[in-house]
C-alpha cells in the first residue's frame, strides 16, 4: 500500500465551471459542496489575497467530506517582499487567523514566491526557520514554489531537505521545474493544460501523470522529470497532491477527475 494520492483543482469559485463542472442551476453555496465530493482535494488560493475569521475555516471543514484535504495558500505578504528574513509578524498573521481549524483537512500550505525573486540562501534560509513546525498543537506542512532558475542549485534542495519543507514540482510552460523531493510529502501544480483539451492536458498525458503520482506515493523518483541533483531521501510512502491549476482553467476540474478515475 501507497500513501494517499490527493488530487484537485485551485479554489472552487469560477463563473466558467458552471454548466461545465458545476450542474445547471447548481447554488453557489452549495458549490463547495459538489466540488468537494469530485475532488479529493482543493487548494485555496482567497487566503494568499485576504484573511479570513476561524468559523469561515470551520464552515469550510464541516462542508467537505471525511477524508478530503485543503492545500492553503499563504498570504502575498509573507512572501512578496524583498527581505523574506522580516516577515516573521506576517507569517505569524497567517497562521494565527484559524487555518487550524480546517482539523485533519488541513493540508499543506503553499508558500509562493514571485518569478522576478532570486536565491538568496542567507535570506532565504533565514525564512524557512520562520515557518512554524505546529499550532495549537496541530502540525504544520510546507510546500514552497519558487519560479526563478537561480533556485535550481544544490544549495537550495539541501536547505529544504534539512527543514523538511516539500519544493512544489511545477509542470509550466514559463517557470524552472524542480523535481527534487524534500519533504515527507509531495506537492505537484501541472499548469501546462489548455481549455482546447477536453481533459486540460491531453489524454496520454493523464496517464503519465497518473503514473508518476503513483511513484511518488510510493516514495519512488519518477524518470524523466528535471532533478537538480541525484541525491533521493530515503525512500518511504509520501502522501502525494497534485493540482491541475492555471492553464487550462476551465477544464482543470476534468482532468482532476479523470486523474482520480485512472487512480482508482
């Protein structure tokens, strides 16, 4: 047996996925709702704009089923800043608004650097002894996206490695790719699809993907991604996301579903 392989979409408000994702006539509030029973997972990217009061992240637990997981984006002023080693207020913020209480469907949460932010592994370092191990006793997974090619340095898979944060695998057609993994999970963002594919990204590559997740269940390295070094944690089962997000919007949910599908 494998750990668990969590697969989802960005946020769930999208005009464009009613009548395509969501049924005719489907309810906004009730959105959530549907999505969370297609999906198994659910990446929320409101929180990387706004903070929300703890009975929004409770009402988002108690709508979605047994067993599913949100992914959390945090907040723009934790990571967009020039000195990452000052946002220590911000990050306590973050934290402390109630993400907590999402309970056992709290998920990783995503930490996203702008494109133009280069590695700079005294500031940087800095940061990640920042992000705190736990909450209110509840533990706390990170994942962190970076998107500048200077990150692609040994230096840098090391430093996450030893602070046990997950660097996001990001399938783009713009940003660098790191496959490395760092963390006792892994986080994947496919952002190549297209609306023009039914399914976001062609049919055969579902099921590369498939296979690939499957792999990284089972604590394996996958061929053919772009590793930066050849180094490989020991190999255990990873809990395993993968979110079909930005490209090809309008048809991410299909593929998540069909991903589920070829999973199963």
């Amino acid at each position: 047996m494998s750990a668990p392989i969590r697969v989802g979409i960005g946020g769930w408000t999208f005009e464009p996925w009613r009548g395509t994702f969501y049924p005719e006539g489907l309810s906004q509030k009730k959105e959530l709702e549907f999505a969370s029973r297609a999906l198994t997972a659910i990446e929320i990217n409101g929180t990387y704009y706004s903070g929300f009061k703890p009975a929004t992240f409770a009402g988002w637990r108690d709508t979605a089923p047994e067993g599913f997981v949100y992914a959390v984006k945090a907040s723009r002023f934790c990571t967009n800043r020039k000195v990452l080693a000052e946002g220590g207020e911000s990050i306590a913020k973050f934290v402390n608004q109630g993400i907590v209480e999402l309970g056992d469907k709290l998920g990783p949460i995503l930490w996203q650097f702008m494109a133009t932010k280069k590695f700079d592994p005294e500031d940087f370092g800095a940061f990640l002894k920042l992000l705190p191990e736990s909450h209110e006793g509840v533990k706390l997974r990170h994942a962190i996206q970076v998107r500048h090619e200077s990150f692609r340095v040994p230096e840098f898979i090391t430093m996450c490695r030893k602070a046990g944060a997950a660097i996001v695998f990001a399938d783009s057609p713009t940003y660098p790719a790191i496959a490395d993994v760092t963390g006792d999970f892994v986080y994947a963002r496919l952002e190549s699809g297209e609306d023009e594919n039914p399914l976001c990204y062609p049919e055969a590559d579902i099921g590369k993907w498939a296979g690939v997740a499957k792999e990284w269940a089972r604590g394996g390295r996958p061929d053919g991604l772009p590793y930066v070094t050849e180094d490989a944690p020991a190999k255990r089962d990873r809990e395993t996301f993968v979110f079909f997000i930005h490209g090809g919007k309008v048809r991410a949910p299909a593929a998540a579903q069909e991903l589920i599908r070829r999973l199963a």
